[in-house]
C-alpha cells in the first residue's frame, strides 16, 4: 500500500514539474570599456603633422572628398538657376554670396527656400556617381533634400528617389514627375540613427551622432566632417596625439589607439562594414572604436526585405558586405585592405603593391599566381582585352535592383563568383558573360563555360536558410517541432555568429517558448552568456520583434500580442516593444491593456511624443476626450514639433464641430510634415465647415498629391469644384 501511494505521489510530482514554468535569467549589465566620446574626436588635421604622407593621400582619396560643406571645389551639381522642372513644381537651384539653395515654386502654394547646409558624395563611383545635398532643420535634425546629381548620364542629370511613393526606382527629373512621387519630399530622411525619421545611419560623414535632447526638446545632430576622416577608421585620436606630443609614443607597446594592421579579417572587414553593409539598430549613437556588434546587427536587415540572395549576392540594395559570402573570404583571409590601399583609396596586391587601376590583375594574382603564367588558357580570352581581366568575370559590375534602369548606379560584384549563366538568370542576375555577349542566350553561354571548364566548383551552401525558416515555418507556441529541428536550433544556438546565434534561439523561444524541456534549454542558454548577454539579447528581442510588427501589419494582434511578450521575456524594458504591444492592444480594441503599455514605455523612455499621442488617441476611443487631449499636449511638452500631436488636438476639434478652434493646429501639423496626408484632408473638413472652399480645394489637393489613392477625399474635392465651378 506505501508502495502504491509512494507511486502517485511521483506521479503527482511530475504532473507538478510539467507545469512549472521555468524563469530566464535577468539581464547582466552590459560589460564594456571606456566608451569613445565625441570629445575624443579631433579630425583628420590632428593627423597631419605626424602622417604627412597618409593625411595627403586621404586628401585626395574619395574618403577624404566623399563630401563637406558647399564650395565650388565640393559641388558638382550645376547650380546655375536653370530650372529643374516637375510636372507640378519648378526647382531652382542657386549659389550666390558662397550660399547654395533650392527655391522650390508650386502653383498655390509660397516658394520654399532650402539651404544646403552640407554635401554627400562626389560622384566618384565608376560605376554611377551620385551627390545628395543635407539642409539643417529648425528641430535640429539634418535631413536630404529630394534633388539629387548623377554625374556619369549623359554629362550630368537630376534625380529623386520614388521608391516609397509611386515605387519606380531612381528616375531622372522630368515634366512627367510629380514632385511628391520623390520619397524625400518634403525632406523626411535624416543623419544619424533616428528611429523617429528614415535615417541613414552614421555613414555619410565622419562621427554622425543625432539624438533627442529632452531638456532642449529639440534633437541635435552632430558630426566631426561629411568627409570620411581617419578616426573613422581607426577610432578617437585624442589619446594617441595626447601621448605623441608628450613624446612617449614609442616607448610602449601603447600607443594610445589600435593598430589596424594587425587586425584579423573579421575585426578588418569590420571596420569598412561600419559603413559598407546593410545594418540594424542595436542601439543608436555608435562611434568608431566601439565594438560594431554593440551597436548594430549584420544579419538581421535580412529579415523581411531579404536584400541579399542566398548565394550573398544582391537582391535590391546592399554594400560591399556580400564580401563576406565570397571564396576568398570564406576560404582564405581576404580582407578588403588587400585590394583597396585605406589611404589613397588606390588599388593594391596583397603585399601591399600600388596597382594601376581598378581593373588590374595583380588583385587576383598575387594569391593565385598560377593564373598568372598563362592567362589566356585559363580565361579563354586576348590578354589585355576586356574578356581577359580577372574582375571582368569574378567582379562584374551589377546594377544595384531596387534603383531601377533610369539612373546607372552598378557596384562590382564582392561575392567574386564563378560566372554560372544559367543560374545567374535563374537567380535574375545579369552573369558576367552576357554583359559582354548580349545576344547569347544563357543556355549557349553556360554550354561555352562547360566546354571551356568541364564541371564546375559547387557553388557554395545556400546562405539564409535560418532567417527564411524563421520568417515563414514558426509560428508562436506551436504544438510540436521535430526533435531533429530542436536539435538543430539548438546547435546553432552553439554558433560565434552572434545572429545566427540569436536566431535560432529566438526560433525555439517563438515556437516551443512554454514546452518545459525547450525552456530550460533557453535558460541554460542565456545564463551561460555572460559578457555577450547583452548583445544577443538585443538581437533576439528584436527578431520577435520583427515577427510581431509583421502580424500587426497582416491585422492579426492577437499573433502580435504573443510575441511582443516573448520579445519583452528577453528585455522586459524595452521602450519600442512596449509601446509597439500596445498598439497590438490597441488593434485588439483592448484601450485599457494598451494604455497600460504606454506607459511603462513611457516609464522606460520618457522621451516618446509617440507613446503619449498613442495613449491619447486610447483615451478618445474610451470616450475620455478630455484625457486624450491632455496626452496630446504632454507629446507636446516633450517635443514641440511632433506633428502627429498637432493633427490629433485638430481632429478633437473637428470633432466637438470647433472647426476654427481645429485649424490652426491642424496647419501646425501640416506645416512640420507636409506630407502627412491626413492633416491636409482634415484641414479641407476644417475650412469647408468655415465656408472657405477655395482653401479647402487647396489642402485637398495637397493631401492627394501623397495620397492619390483616397478615394473619399477626391469625391469631395469633385464635388467642391462642381459647386463652385472649379474657381
């Protein structure tokens, strides 16, 4: 009888430890160095004295003219006052008294002046060179004007960029081109990593951080140069020229900052692929000399877009990270200085030996000397013809996809393939061969290839497989996974790739997150983290992340509502997640769950306009109108220029039938973000209720030219020009 109650209480035993839900570990503070400080930056001039012949090099360099403020030595755009002509706009560009502008004229509408406070770009690339033109805003952001230079079309053209808008690509300025269809009007993009605005990260100058000021209650953007300088390479220079001129350099191993040289090719690549690749957002305000991984994820921009294919090469926009696919990599240590010299920006052998140009052989021979000795038995083409050079088959230059054909904008291939013509157009790449032999279809061509080189090298394994399972196999708390894919998850659960790593445990965690055996998995994980708990939590969190914004997207919040949970399990304080949880809410109609997000989002950063309008806009639909425009102005308090505050205190008023009490805030948000569609429709509602229905006829057209599609706003602005006969 013991015997058989000794049995159930085991058994009872196990019920009980099945239910148990094991905790993850909390968060270990993230262990890091002395953090570079903008302070510590002194510019590339600081370097001169003492690297005379480096610093002239740069000078010249495309690093060193990559951009700066406005001179006619800088500007290579006409800025002559010959007019730059839209089907709805004319753009005049001018310089007068050492100040260059754009006038931009609209049929009713006043001429706005944009200054140009800063230049990005060149036009230096062979394969399509490009200048873009920064204007410092009044809320202390810097942000791209729409007009951009292409240098090499037919001796020069303007552009914009309508890939947010009517999505076709780069396309030259044109009578046939509405103003609005340029995804940067009115100008939108920023410097620096803000998450408020499209941003271009920190690459476009030297030392770009951008950062919201609460007690200013403005951002403010700085940066050492539009140049690239060299601290941007080798870190914070203060201490090496601290240590130079007090004549200690050179008595230690220390010299106050580290050597490049010496660097292995992970650490080498990643210094060029602070700006040269595709990157996320771990957290904002990266200066060179700290950690990349700190900062930014290199795997996770895959997600969603999936901007490489997976062979590595590009799919829609990308860098030169698709090295880091390419054989050479791979299998040997090149790295990108053994080709570029990271002074001169010249070409190089791998010892270090200057080379003519960019198409010369000895990039390639150097480590494979054999091709070297007879090069036409091995490319099957004269010597010295195109055909017959290296790059003109391992590094073809290949037009950047999502910018379209109109604007030439090709990078050399760094994935340095094996031309395969009939898996290069399978894949929709144009392979090395037929840009040269373009009425060869690519069948004839990959029989030639065969003929010339019998079986080819495999191409290496699909890259990618993890992100694509993740993304489209998984879904939250899945009843079951196949023991082999656990255990494939959680090997690579094992990896030094610390995304692959944060993949695939954020695989396990999204699908089989409550399975007890899975669960004290993931804890043993992330207690055994130790100094890396920090960055691959981030990149976990924001994979889930990535998966629940996309459930919101598809209008499924209760998927959504899931997996912001499990984001929060790995960074319970994380802001963004919990405001964006209580959007989910929010979705659900569940106002008082959302409202709760907001704030401990709120509490986590109190610098969110958004949390607080979002909790208005909560607060309104409870019916406390009240409440919700009093969140709206405490957005307000925190950043007078957040548009979106503006626009929802208008359309409380609208609605309360305060029509002239709605439109001065409703032009206040439709001055700050022109193209916020909403507020000009809701201003015509306004004036029309005042009996202005010529303005209204205005501000409908205006919202129409961002929001062509809407159809109640185009009935009424029909219905007004009947009434008044289009006066």
């Amino acid at each position: 009888m013991g015997s058989i109650r000794a049995a159930a209480v085991f058994a009872l035993a196990l019920v009980g430890c099945k239910r148990e839900r094991v905790p993850f570990p909390p968060s270990q503070p993230a262990s890091r160095t002395a953090e570079p400080r903008a302070a510590d930056f002194l510019g590339a001039e600081a370097c001169a004295t003492c690297h005379a012949a480096q610093y002239a090099a740069w000078r010249r360099s495309t690093h060193g003219r990559a951009g700066g403020k406005p001179a006619p030595g800088v500007v290579i755009a006409p800025f002559n006052g010959v007019p730059i002509r839209f089907a709805d706009a004319v753009v005049t560009a001018t310089a007068a008294g050492g100040e260059y502008r754009f006038t931009v004229l609209r049929e009713g509408s006043p001429a706005v002046v944009l200054r140009i406070d800063g230049v990005i770009g060149g036009g230096h690339m062979v394969g399509g060179g490009t200048q873009g033109f920064v204007s410092r805003f009044a809320d202390g952001t810097v942000r791209f004007l729409p007009f951009e230079f292409a240098r090499h079309e037919g001796g020069g053209v303007w552009f914009c960029n309508t890939n947010s808008r009517s999505k076709r690509g780069w396309i030259p300025i044109t009578r046939t081109v509405r103003l609005a269809e340029c995804g940067d009007w009115p100008p939108v993009r920023v410097l620096g990593d803000v998450a408020r605005y499209a941003n271009c990260q920190a690459c476009h100058g030297s030392q770009i951080v951008a950062r919201f000021d609460s007690t200013q209650r403005r951002y403010e953007t700085r940066f050492t140069a539009l140049s690239i300088n060299c601290e941007s390479c080798h870190g914070p220079g203060r201490r090496h020229v601290e240590l130079a001129r007090a004549g200690k350099i050179g008595r230690s191993a220390d010299i106050g900052m580290r050597s490049l040289a010496t660097l292995d090719k992970d650490a080498s690549l990643g210094i060029c692929f602070q700006c040269h690749a595709l990157k996320d957002v771990l957290e904002a305000g990266y200066l060179p000399g700290r950690p990349l991984a700190e900062s930014y994820s290199l795997g996770l921009p895959q997600l969603g877009e999936h901007p490489l294919l997976p062979d590595g090469r590009v799919r829609t926009f990308a860098y030169q990270e698709t090295q880091a696919y390419s054989d050479c990599y791979r299998n040997g240590s090149m790295k990108c200085v053994d080709c570029h010299d990271p002074h001169s920006q010249g070409y190089r052998d791998v010892n270090g030996t200057p080379l003519p140009d960019r198409f010369s052989d000895g990039q390639c021979t150097s480590c494979h000397p054999s091709k070297a000795d007879h090069p036409e038995s091995h490319t099957h083409h004269r010597a010295g013809s195109a055909g017959g050079r290296c790059v003109a088959c391992h590094m073809p230059y290949l037009q950047e996809p999502e910018v379209g054909r109109a604007i030439r904008y090709a990078r050399s291939d760094h994935t340095i393939p094996i031309p395969r013509p009939a898996a290069d157009e399978a894949e929709g790449v144009t392979s090395a061969c037929r840009q040269c032999h373009v009425a060869e279809t690519p069948d004839r061509l990959e029989t030639q290839v065969r003929a010339w080189y019998g079986t080819l090298k495999p191409p290496a394994p699909r890259e990618f497989a993890l992100t694509e399972f993740f993304e489209d196999s998984l879904e939250p708390d899945m009843p079951s996974l196949s023991k082999d894919v656990v255990q494939r998850l959680e090997g690579l659960a094992q990896s030094n790739d610390l995304d692959e790593r944060a993949l695939a445990l954020a695989s396990l965690h999204f699908a089989r997150g409550e399975d007890p055996w899975v669960r004290r998995f993931l804890a043993g994980e992330i207690a055994h983290l130790d100094s890396l708990d920090d960055v691959v939590r981030k990149r976990w969190s924001i994979a889930l992340g990535f998966v629940a914004d996309r459930y919101r997207q598809r209008g499924d919040p209760g998927r959504a509502i899931a997996t912001y949970r499990k984001a929060l399990e790995i960074r319970p304080n994380e802001a963004r997640v919990l405001l964006n949880l209580g959007l989910a809410f929010a979705d659900a109609g569940d106002f008082a769950n959302a409202i709760e997000r907001y704030r401990r989002s709120l509490a986590a950063d109190p610098a969110q306009p958004l949390a607080h309008v979002n909790w208005g806009i909560a607060l309104e639909a409870l019916g406390d109108t009240a409440g919700a425009v009093a969140e709206f102005r405490r957005a307000l308090a925190v950043d007078p220029n957040e548009p979106l505050a503006y626009f929802n205190i208008g359309v409380v008023g609208l609605a309360r039938g305060a029509s002239r009490e709605a439109l001065e805030p409703l032009a206040r948000a439709a001055a700050l973000d022109p193209g916020l569609a909403p507020a000009h429709f809701a201003l015509a509602q306004g004036y029309l209720l005042a009996g202005d229905a010529r303005a209204a006829t205005r501000e409908l057209r205006l919202g129409l030219d961002f929001d062509p599609d809407n159809a109640a706003a185009r009935q009424l602005l029909e219905q007004i020009e009947r009434a008044t006969g289009g006066r």
